[in-house]
C-alpha cells in the first residue's frame, strides 16, 4: 500500500481537513509534545521490534476512512459491507421465485445483523453452532430456517470483517509517512501502547 501515489493521494485528503480543535495538525513528531524525543525513522523501528503497538480510538473512525483512503480500498470496503444485502436478496428472491414470501424478511437481517454484530464475535464455537443449525434444518426440509441463519451468519461475519478492514487500512495508511502520521495522531484516532510499560500513549 506505501507507494508514492497513496501517499500523495492521502496527503491531498487530509490537506484541507481540521483537526477536533479545529486547527492544522502538526507536520513532525517535534510538534508532538509525547513524541517529540524522536524521529519518525525511530518511531518505525519500535513498531517493527513491538515496542509500540498503534490501535485506533474511539474518534470519527469511518469518517477519517472516507476522507483518506484511495478509491480502491474505498470500493473494497463499499463491497464488503454490502455483501449481505446481495446475499440477502439473492436469498429472498430464490424464496419468493418458489412461492414462499417469507423469505421477504431476510432483507431486513442485514440491518439488524450489523447492530448486533459490535457485540458478537465470529470464532470457530459460533461457527459450528451455524454450520449444526444450518445442516439441521436443511435436513428437516425448513429452507427459510436456514436461510435466515445463513444470511444473519454472514451478514454478522462480513460486518466484522468491515470494521477489521476499515482498522488495518487506516493504521497502514497513518505510517505511510510523517505527515499522515501526525495527522491522525493529533486528531485523536490512532494512538500508541509502550508495551513494555503498558502506558497508553495518545494526543491529549
């Protein structure tokens, strides 16, 4: 992803953005009172060794996402959280096409899959928990059953991966250079663990 067409392409982005004080963020780490001791060439190599590990806040996440992010891990991330409405009304159109209209409702299981889904997690129990289900109620001949398992599944399973994406993208692009980096540092979204010491470190 750190080539010099994202890199200028982010910088343009953010160009023009204010920051929650609604000033210019700084350029350098020198700028950053927590920082200020060193270079970002050193700020690099302690996240390679782990010395520091970034992860997000709980600030305007997505809205940074829209802003920064080149167009194509905009049109990944647009594919990603629509795949359970495609799956959604593949499914209920193979439901109505046998007469069966029930399966009108699986298209409001996206929408209240991705509410429920900052709560529950997909791991190999809720996998298996599924695939029982799903083979359970197909053996029993109940396809709206299985059908609203599946899509509620997918739709829960895509809206994570959405939220992993979204994450992964902005923590690469904020180390694409200095710049970047200290925008989004200031801005209160990414921030620093010092995991020798546990310590929290974050733009106050």
């Amino acid at each position: 992803m750190k080539t010099q067409e994202t890199i200028d392409i982010v910088e343009q982005q953010i160009k023009n953005l204010k920051v929650h004080r609604n000033i210019d963020a700084p350029t350098t780490l020198k700028e950053l009172d927590e920082l200020n001791h060193l270079s970002f060439e050193n700020l690099l190599d302690k996240l390679k060794s782990g010395h520091f590990q970034p992860f997000l806040g709980i600030g305007d996440i997505y809205d940074k996402f829209n802003y920064m992010a080149p167009k194509e891990q905009k049109s990944i991330a647009r594919l990603i959280i629509n795949m359970p409405n495609i799956i959604a009304i593949a499914s209920a159109t193979f439901g109505v096409w046998n007469g069966n209209y029930l399966f009108l409702l699986l298209l409001i299981i996206p929408y209240a899959s991705n509410f429920i889904s900052a709560f529950i997690k997909i791991n190999t129990l809720s996998t298996i928990i599924t695939v029982g289900l799903i083979g359970y109620f197909i053996y029993t001949d109940n396809y709206f059953a299985w059908n609203l398992i599946l899509v509620a599944y997918l739709s829960i399973f895509f809206a994570n991966y959405y939220r992993k994406y979204v994450n992964n993208t902005l923590i690469k692009l904020s180390f694409c250079n200095e710049k970047v980096f200290c925008f989004m540092y200031y801005s209160r979204v990414l921030r620093l663990v010092n995991t020798q010491t546990n310590e929290i470190i974050f733009s106050k």
